[in-house]
C-alpha cells in the first residue's frame, strides 16, 4: 500500500505544478495552443488542386486516350500505384533516408549548408522527398530561408497524418518532368510510349532525375548531362544491390529518349465525349482494346477504298447486348480536318433512311394487322400528291411482307405505314428514346418511314439492342418482360444497366413480333461474296438491315446476332452525297468484317409460348380459305386475324381448261371448278412480269354471255399511229390526247407507257401525255384484267 500511495503522491505533486506553471504563465500556453492548432490544420485540403487530364482506360487499365488539362498541362489524375522501379530509383537518387526520417533529414540539410557555403553558391539541396512535396504543393514559392522553415514544419505535418508510400505517389502525380509534362504516367508515355509500370531500369533511373532537372529532357540536347545523371544513378542501384551487375550493363547501353511520343488515340471520340462529362477523371472504360484494335483497322481498311469515291466519313458501334456495354467505339475515320475528322458520327444526327421499317413491321405483326409473308402491294402509288420510288425504280406488283422488309421496299413500306397509322406510329417511336426524333407526324408525314426522319448512330443501335434484350430476357424467363428495356447503353466499368423492373406486360413489342421481324431481317441479300452464306456452317446468322438516305449521304448497316449489336454509318459529314453510295454496297462489308471479329452465336429459338401456329394460303400469306394450298406458319398470339385469302376463287372452266364459261354455253356437268390465284389488275400487270408461274385468268368463251365481262377499244391512237405533237403560241410542246371507249364507263382504267405507270382515268377515259421523240408502247388495263396495248410514235 505504500507504494501505491507513493505513487499518488508523485503524480500529485506533478499535477500541482502543472497547474501553477499555467497559472503563472497563461499566455504562453495561449501562444502553443495557437501554435499547435495552426500546426494541426496547416496543411491545406486537398494538397494538390491543380486540374488534371482525363484520361480514359480500359477495364484492364490500358490506356485507350487522354485529353490535357484546362490549363494546358499534361497531368493525370493521381496514380493510385508507383512503379517499384521508379520509387527505388527516386529514393536513391533523392532520398536515400526517405523511409527513416520525420520529413526532413538533419545531417542532408547540414551537410548541404556547409557545401554551398564552401561554394559561396547553392550546389546542394538538403530537402527530402516529402519536403519536395510541399514545395510542389505552395506553387514556386521564393526559395528564402523563412520559406525553407514552412516547408520543414508543413512536411513533418505531412509525414504524421499521411503514410510513406501516399507521399511517394503525391510526389510521382505532380514533380514536373520538363516541358508541359507533370507526374510520372505521362512522363512514360510522351517519353516512351509505355505506361509507367513497363518502363526499364534505365528508362525508370532516367525520369527519376527530371524532377531535379527537368530542362535535361529536351529532345536533342543536354543528351551528355543527362546521360551521365541517369548513369550514376544506376550505378548507385548497383552499389545497392537494388539491381544486379548484368542488368547494371544492360541499363547503361540503352539509350535516352530521343523524340516525344503521341497518346494512344484509340478512340478519341469516346474520350472526348466522356472528357465533356466527366472532365478531369481517371475513367475506366468498357471498351476492349484488342476489338477496337481490330475494328480501327477495318474502318482504315474500308476508308481507303472509299475516299476514292469522295466518301470522307464513317462511324461504327459495337455493344454487348447483355450488359449493353460499348465494347467498340469509332467515331470517324482517320481522315483529314477539312473532311471534319474531329466530327463525333456516333452522335451526328443524320437521315434514317430505312432502318425504322422493321419497327413498323414488328408493330403490325404485334396488333395482328399483318400475317409474315403476307401480300402487300408494290405499284406505282401516288398518296396526297407524295409519289414514293423504290430504290431501283421497279415494281413488283404484289410482294410478301416479309420480303418487302428484306429487299427495303420502299413503296410497301409507305402503303403499310398509311394502313397502320401515321400518327399512330410516331407515338410509338417515342418508346424508344431516340433523341433526334422530335417532330410530330404532320411534319414528317410519310417519308418517315423512308428517311424524313432523323435519328444517330448510337438511338438506331440501342434501339436494336433492345429489340434484341426484349427476345433473351424472354428466353430467359418465358412469359416475362423488363420495363427498361431500351436503357442507354453505359461506356464506364463503374455503371451497370438499368432494366428496371420485370413484368408479365410487353414494353412495346410482344417476343414472338421480335422474333418474326428478326426470322425477315435475317434473310436480307447479303453484299458481294456472302450471298450463299446460308450454306456454310460457319455462317453467322444475323438480323441485319441497311438504309440509304435520299441524295446517298447516308449509308447505314445495322445489324444484331444474340450477344452483339454492330451499328455502321458512313457517308460525308459535311451531307454531301455520292454516287453508288448505299447501305448494301458500303455499310454493309463494314458490318459483316466487325461481326466476323466477335464470338459467334447461335440462333434466337422460338418464342413458342407467344406465338401460335395457323394455316395459311401459300400463294398469298393470308389465312387459308378453304380453296387455296395451305402451310403451317407461326403468328403472334394476341393477334386477331379473321380475314381469308382474298386472292383466290373459283372458277368455272371448259374441259379443256382454256377458257371461262358457264352454264349458257356449257352444260353444267361439263363445267370444270378450279381455285384460281387472282390478282387485282393493277398488281396482275407488274406481278406477271417478275413471276413467271403466275397465270392470268383465260377469258371467257366467245359463245358465252358475261355481263360482268367487259370490253375496250382504242379511240386514239390508231394502230402503229404516227403524231407531231404541236406547239403553242408561247412556244412550248402541246400535249397529246390518248382516248379509249370502255362498254363500261365506270370502271377504272390504269394507263402505262413503256411500262412506266402514268395514271388511272374512270368513267372519262382519256390521259394526256408529253412524251419524247421516238416509238412507244401504250398499254391500258381495266380492274378486270382486260388489256390493251398500242403503238405511237412521236415525231418531232
């Protein structure tokens, strides 16, 4: 117990006399306190607040490009690592007591002092590396020796609230090294074209005495200096034993930096979008380096060709259809700046051309008002004075739905989004997101389903990658939706898709309409030297379409297997268009080259539980009435077909099969009942042309009475008729009036010359021409299938 009590004593006695020295002295311990809390916050944060680069990697950390800081320095964000070959070369060459010493170093600031006042000049510092660090940190401050203290006290604050190896990377991300070159991950590159972690001894020894000298590195000269400072510090390494002897000799026979190096510029446009967001960042990308490798090639590859033709431009997007990741990103090519290189394409809203025509097929096939192959009519079409073309001008009478979205039919396509609804249709396009799409339908009106409309590289894509995600998340879970389907794809490893939530109801299109939509897209021609892709195992298949905007200044390619999208858009900038610039001869080899880049994969299957098998007429699409041949194809579920074949009847024959009668002038029981494929005129006259299976009603026995049948006769021309077209008095070419009598004045007569449609006549059955000089071929059909055709010849 008398220790104890001892002890209590003791320490109450020093207590005492703590609190009478405080009270003798209480400003003094005022002035500590003061002393001690400016010592505690006397170090600003953060350190450093100086802008730095973005800089864009991989998500393997390789460096895909940067952009400089907004003041003009090329300064990475704070590395997160130093090279083990550049921290022990800086330590020996700056700081060889680093780890040992409380932010200065007593004997190193002496024996400084006593050389430079033998030298009567500074030819020693004493600061250590922390010190050095503050002193990067307080901007150029006068070297005064007030200045020296502050930096002495701020690094023994440094040293206690931050460890040895954070100082080192504070000194790495901000020493200079010569020129506008801060911190040592840009050091690698513009010096050696690495990033820091592969640099050698040598090159590791050679930026690690920059900092104290960073004039040494400019290319072409101070070659000697820096050779021999490089040199005796890996000298000092090997007396170290940090390095061995033969990698000492090695080291020493590599030579200096001779020119600086450019960034990689793998995707620039990437990092300059992603600069605009996120400026000043260390991003991590979701691009693979060797696919956008490959994918810069082909773009190269292509370009050549293409500049040829006076095509500047081409931009291309690859995304991971699961992760709806960007895996690849060009967003131009390597052309020139007057043929606006620097041009982000991936953005550039430019003319859709064709690539919503599928949109419109799958929203008919999911409201059930169009079967997949179902006829619809290809004639010339004239709909409130707006006259759509195919692209090659032709007319196929009839032609399967599914066919006239394969070939990119113009005319069918303007017919079903009349029949669908315009107004109807660009409400649904909101669903999609796509930003450039803004107008209403009235400003559009029909072209938008031809390119009226304009959208971007990276809507199209997503809106593809969507139509994609609706079938594998089916797959996945039959019977289920997600009511994000069309989530903006993501560019950085730190951010994951959104799906949002999973439902029984469809987002906007039903699995088994995407699914019909991709089974047509997937047959689309495919560009020179893969037409019978079909028959090679090693075949991709994909749902794929082009587009080419009118004027051929916009060629697109679009296509999707089940794990990637691939987007290709080529064309000039500046909305110039070429000749034989289209979707199917330019955009198209570009897309299947990036496809035969990526893995293969295998064929969306069947969305069986949402759709449902129905018999329809082979010849026509419809449903089978019960005269026609009938086959087995699959339709969506909710939809309600009720409307049969309208194309076949039956008709009545004579024995032979050559004409048409009935019963007054055959005997009933001679009468032969044959279902017969019957084309309204119009679509008879252009379908007998491309098919030659198709066969015309025979006309009706001469000895019997029809009161449906009716006949025609030329008034004007006469047979092989030969006419001057005369002029008026203002001296311009009159026109000439073609007449024709009809038995039955009502009915409707479609007029042709040379096979060129020109106009419809009912009940006044006359058509004014102008046609050039030279011999032409009048042709008129009535709704009936009657037909006449005539020869005149214009003299001039």
């Amino acid at each position: 117990m008398s220790v104890i009590a001892n002890n209590i004593f003791i320490k109450n006695r020093f207590l005492s006399r703590i609190i009478n020295w405080i009270k003798k002295y209480p400003k003094l311990l005022v002035i500590i306190g003061l002393l001690l809390t400016w010592y505690y916050f006397s170090l600003p944060k953060p350190l450093f607040n100086d802008p730095t680069a973005t800089v864009v990697e991989t998500r393997r950390g390789e460096l895909l490009g940067a952009k400089i800081a907004v003041d003009g320095q090329w300064r990475f964000p704070a590395t997160d690592s130093v090279p083990e070959k550049f921290k022990q070369s800086i330590i020996a060459f700056e700081d060889q007591q680093f780890y040992w010493h409380p932010g200065f170093n007593p004997v190193a600031i002496a024996q400084a002092i006593r050389k430079n006042i033998s030298a009567g000049k500074t030819v020693q510092g004493g600061s250590t590396i922390t010190q050095q660090v503050i002193r990067l940190s307080r901007k150029g401050k006068k070297r005064t020796y007030w200045e020296k203290l502050k930096e002495l006290l701020l690094a023994t604050r440094l040293e206690l609230g931050t460890s040895k190896d954070d100082i080192l990377k504070l000194y790495a991300s901000h020493a200079p090294f010569g020129g506008n070159v801060v911190g040592i991950d840009m050091a690698a590159w513009r010096y050696y074209g690495v990033p820091a972690y592969q640099l050698s001894w040598a090159e590791s020894a050679t930026l690690a005495v920059l900092p104290n000298a960073p004039s040494l590195i400019y290319p072409g000269k101070n070659q000697t200096r820096l050779l021999e400072k490089r040199n005796r510090l890996l000298k000092t390494l090997l007396e170290e034993q940090t390095i061995d002897s033969l990698t000492y000799e090695l080291s020493i026979s590599e030579r200096l930096p001779q020119k600086p190096y450019q960034l990689p510029q793998t995707s620039p446009h990437m990092v300059d979008r992603l600069a605009n967001k996120y400026n000043g960042q260390r991003l991590q990308s979701t691009i693979d380096l060797i696919l956008q490798k490959q994918v810069n090639q082909i773009v190269k590859k292509h370009y050549t060709i293409l500049k040829q033709n006076e095509v500047h431009n081409m931009a291309v997007l690859v995304l991971d259809i699961k992760t709806r990741e960007v895996v690849s990103y060009v967003g131009n090519t390597p052309t020139d700046v007057s043929h606006q290189k620097d041009v982000d394409i991936v953005q550039a809203a430019r003319s859709t051309g064709s690539t919503l025509k599928p949109l419109l097929y799958a929203s008919m096939m999911d409201k059930g008002e169009l079967l997949p192959a179902q006829l619809v009519s290809d004639i010339p079409t004239t709909i409130a004075g707006y006259k759509p073309k195919n692209f090659d001008e032709q007319y196929s009478g009839v032609v399967p739905a599914n066919q006239a979205l394969a070939r990119s039919l113009n005319i069918p396509a303007v017919r079903l989004l009349q029949q669908y609804g315009l107004a109807r249709f660009r409400d649904e396009l909101n669903a999609f997101k796509i930003k450039d799409l803004k107008y209403s339908s009235e400003h559009y009106g029909l072209s938008l389903i031809l390119g009226g409309a304009e959208s971007n590289l990276w809507d199209l894509c997503k809106t593809y990658a969507g139509l994609t995600g609706i079938l594998n998340h089916y797959e996945k879970d039959p019977g289920h939706y997600y009511t994000n389907e069309f989530a903006e794809p993501i560019m950085l490893t730190n951010k994951k898709v959104n799906f949002g939530k999973k439902t029984t109801q469809k987002p906007i299109y039903s699995a088994g309409s995407v699914w019909l939509t991709f089974e047509a897209l997937k047959t689309v021609n495919r560009p020179e030297g893969q037409e019978s892709w079909e028959y090679y195992d090693s075949s991709r298949e994909i749902a794929w379409k082009t587009g080419t905007s009118f004027g051929n200044r916009d060629a697109w390619a679009i296509g999707t297997s089940k794990d990637y999208v691939v987007g290709v858009w080529i064309g000039n900038a500046d909305g110039e268009g070429r000749p034989k610039l289209t979707g199917l001869n330019a955009a198209a080899p570009v897309l299947f080259d990036v496809f035969n880049l990526v893995p293969n994969s295998n064929w969306f299957p069947t969305p069986i539980s949402d759709l449902i098998g129905v018999d329809v007429c082979e010849d026509s699409g419809y449903l089978a009435s019960s005269i026609c041949n009938s086959k087995k194809e699959y339709v969506t579920v909710l939809a309600d077909y009720s409307k049969p074949c309208p194309f076949h009847r039956l008709v009545h024959l004579d024995a032979e099969k050559k004409y048409q009668v009935n019963s007054s002038c055959e005997s009933v029981a001679d009468i032969i009942n044959q279902p017969w494929f019957v084309l309204p005129p119009l679509q008879s006259y252009y379908y007998k042309n491309k098919d030659a299976t198709y066969k015309s009603l025979p006309p009706f026995r001469s000895d019997c009475s029809n009161a449906a049948q009716s006949s025609m006769g030329f008034i004007f021309p006469k047979t092989n008729g030969r006419v001057h077209l005369p002029k008026g008095f203002n001296g311009e070419t009159n026109e000439v009036i073609l007449k024709i009598a009809h038995t039955h004045p009502e009915t409707s007569v479609f007029w042709y010359i040379d096979d060129t449609f020109i106009g419809t006549t009912k009940k006044f059955h006359e058509m004014p021409i102008k046609p050039i000089s030279g011999t032409h071929i009048i042709t008129v059909l009535d709704e009936k299938g009657n037909e006449l055709k005539r020869t005149i010849t214009i003299l001039d």
